[in-house]
C-alpha cells in the first residue's frame, strides 16, 4: 500500500512538473542543456563547463548547489536542482538573456522526485555513484535507479557521457537511448587523455576529463578548450586553498560522502609529503547515520591529527554524532582523535597545533556560509574562520 502511494504522489509531481514546463511554454525546448549527476564531481564539473562556454565567447547559464548563473549575473540557490516552478522561471529567464547553452546538476533527490520531467537534455554526463544519501533513498538499489532514470530519460539525439572507471558506469548506459560515451583512465573508453590543469588532486582529472569530453560532444574548440584548462579555476569550496603566513596549507572542501573524504584526503597526501595532516570534519544531523563510522575511520587514518566536529547538526546531538563517527575505531585510532563540538573552536585548535610544512583539511561544509542547529541557521564560513585566525589575511 505504501509503495501504491509513493508511486501516485511521484506521478502526481510529474504532471505537475510537465503543466509547469508547458505553462511557461517549454523554454528549455530552446536551449541546449547538459545535466550532470552522480555522488560526488557534479558541482566542479557544471561549473567548469560552464566557464569554458563563457570563457569561448557563448552565453551560458548555470544551474547548482554553490551558484546558479545567467551569464555573468548571480541568482541565488536554494537546492540542487530547483523545484520546477523556479527551474522553469530560471530556464525562461536565461532564454531571454539569450543563453544558448545550460549547465545544470540533477540530483538524486529530483530525479526521485520528477522535478526534471519534459525537460529536454542535449547530454548527460556521469560522475560516480558511491554511498549517499541513504537516510531518503533506503538503500543503495533506489539510490542507483535514481540516476539511472537521468539516463533512461535521454532522447535518441542526446549523448550519454559516462565514467567508466566507477563500477556503476556501464550500468548507466544499458538499454538508453541516447549516443554513449565513456572516459576514464583504468578501463577501455572513448575519452582517456590526461590533461594539463593546475587543479590539485587525482579526483579532479577525473571532473577535468568528464569536462574536456562533453566539450568535443558539444562541438567546442579542442584546442581552445585545453587551453582554458590550463589556468581554469574550481568553485568555491571545493579543494579551496590558501597558504598561510607561518607556511600551513588550508584546504577548505565539500567532502561529505566517504568517497569524497577519502579522494580528497589522496589529493592532500599527493601534495603534502613530509609535513602532518591534521582535519577538521563532522558528519550531518538528521541525514544517513551509516557513513558516520566510515568516515570517521577514514578520517583518523588519514590524519596524524583528527578534529571530530559539528558539521550542520540540525535537531541531532552534536556529541552523538561524533561518539557514532568513533566506532570503528581502534585504540590507536582513538589516541589521534580529538573531539571538539563547537566547529569554530575545532579550527582554532588545529591552526595551534599546525607548523610549517603541514595540511590542514577542513571537509564537509565548503561553500555553505552557516551551520544549521536546532532548526536555525547562523552564518558560519570555514575559510573565513581560518582566515581570522591567522589575523585576518
């Protein structure tokens, strides 16, 4: 009976998705729009694509979690991928600025949801599929059929730009309908060149890789588009950096999934060969309770010194959150393992205790500018509290 109802309730938000699309008389019919899905990447890879589309001269809009953009102009972002209404609105509004060109993340949550139906897609791009996001998806099997449904959705004329590399990669593209295309570097596929970039860490030649390619599939300059990699920029949050006065390198990023924790902790020993690593991080509040302990166990033995912290708590306790992030953790592990609640406080430690030569990682939040406690919001940003802490700079 359950079942029978959530089924009625995903039809209902899909016809009222489409009466939305047609009300506002379809304007995503006149662009040219790439949606790009998956756990982690979706943000770096739409924000890239996007700016090599301006950076080339073409007027282009983007749709995401840290920014939604109308050419050079900033909307503000709310989710993901927006409710249709404000999807339709953004859409029509990008179609008057004269965008030809939309770069838009789906997440799970509106593919589940039918926030995107009727939208007509020019390509699809696949990033990974790891474990998130399971506190609303039950498991990993719903999680799966989720994006799969992106793909599913793709119209013969459409390209399917797949990561062969990640186990549910071929998956994606079984039975489609659109062109399939694959990169990586491990497996057979259609794009699998390493590109010059000055973006740190081996998790973003996979983003770099996934941009270069949808590029060529969107008929863009293969010359012009390698040189704009070469200088490219990441978005705010993600594997963002600054060194400070004493010569500590901050790295502040979105990592929130065990996967990302664990990729972005591999581009820090990748860069960090002789100095400590010492990370800041918690998990979320009233969000899947499963990837604590594996998080909290990739986090202790990645660092010589690991912060366990408030990430956004929401109506859980803090201090439960950090005891589940410790179970798995040996006596060892434990003895690495500093617990502290409050988050600002939890990054004035680790600047103490950081020298010369060291890492610190702050994972988890990355662009958000506030934790979420108790039902409120209060501004809080990562890279301005370390920026106070060191005076300021």
């Amino acid at each position: 009976m359950q079942n029978l109802i959530k089924k009625l309730k995903l039809k209902r938000r899909g016809i009222a998705a489409l009466a939305t699309l047609h009300f506002f008389g379809n304007p995503s019919a006149k662009l040219k729009i790439v949606g790009v899905t998956g756990t982690n990447g979706k943000t770096t890879t739409a924000t890239l694509l996007y700016r090599i589309a301006i950076a080339l001269g073409y007027k282009a809009g983007l749709i995401g979690t840290v920014e939604n953009m109308i050419n050079e102009e900033r909307v503000e972002t709310t989710h993901t991928t927006p409710d249709p209404i404000s999807l339709h609105k953004l859409f029509t509004k990008m179609k008057q600025a004269g965008c030809e060109y939309v770069f838009m993340e789906v997440s799970s949550h509106a593919l589940d949801q039918n926030r995107i139906a009727g939208v007509k897609f020019t390509g699809g791009i696949f990033t990974n599929l790891t474990h998130d996001h399971l506190d609303y998806h039950k498991d990993f099997a719903h999680y799966f059929r989720a994006k799969k449904r992106f793909f599913d959705s793709l119209s013969s004329g459409a390209f399917a730009l797949s990561n062969v590399d990640n186990d549910h990669g071929k998956m994606m593209l079984e039975d489609i309908k659109a062109k399939k295309y694959t990169y990586g570097f491990k497996n057979k596929a259609d794009f699998s060149e390493k590109l010059e970039t000055n973006l740190l860490g081996s998790f973003n030649e996979y983003n770099v890789l996934a941009v270069y390619a949808a590029a060529i599939l969107l008929g863009f300059d293969k010359d012009k588009v390698k040189k704009i990699l070469k200088s490219i920029t990441l978005p705010r949050g993600r594997f963002e950096h600054f060194t400070s006065p004493n010569g500590v390198l901050i790295i502040v990023d979105y990592a929130h999934t065990p996967d990302a924790l664990e990729k972005v902790f591999s581009a820090v020993k990748e860069i960090n060969k002789t100095g400590k690593i010492i990370s800041v991080f918690g998990c979320g509040g009233d969000r899947d309770p499963l990837k604590r302990r594996m998080m909290g166990k990739i986090g202790a033995e990645m660092s010589d010194i690991a912060i366990f912290t408030s990430d956004n708590p929401r109506n859980e306790d803090p201090e439960k959150i950090i005891t589940e992030m410790k179970i798995d953790l040996s006596m060892n592990l434990l003895e690495k393992v500093i617990s502290i609640v409050n988050r600002r406080e939890a990054i004035k430690k680790a600047v103490e205790f950081a020298r010369s030569g060291d890492t610190i990682l702050c994972a988890g939040k990355g662009h958000e500018d506030y934790q979420e406690i108790k039902g409120r919001k209060h501004h809080f940003d990562d890279m301005e509290e370390f920026k106070k802490s060191y005076g300021g700079i």
